[in-house]
C-alpha cells in the first residue's frame, strides 16, 4: 500500500449553539424587507482548501 504525501487540507469548526444565531432579510415585492432570526443553531461548518 502507498500513501499519498498531499495531506488534505480540510478544516472543520463546530458552531458555539450559546454564542450563535442565524439571522435573514427577504425583501418582498420591493416594498418591505421581511426580517427573521433562527435562536438554536447547531452544527460544523466544513471548509476544503483545494476545492
């Protein structure tokens, strides 16, 4: 068996659920911009350095 020396460079954070919320604005119909908030998030973000 060989191995490959190019390591991959995926890096991986786990969201802080007490310290995070997700928050959005949809305009509608261009005369009001709807606004919202998710308070429970929970999850990794993943981010791969070759793609």
């Amino acid at each position: 068996m060989t191995v490959s020396p190019i390591e991959t460079a995926t890096k991986a954070w786990t969201i802080d659920s007490t310290h995070s919320s997700v928050e959005f604005k949809v305009k509608h119909m261009m005369i009001s911009t709807i606004k919202g908030q998710f308070g429970a998030v929970e999850g990794t973000i993943e981010i791969d350095d070759t793609s």
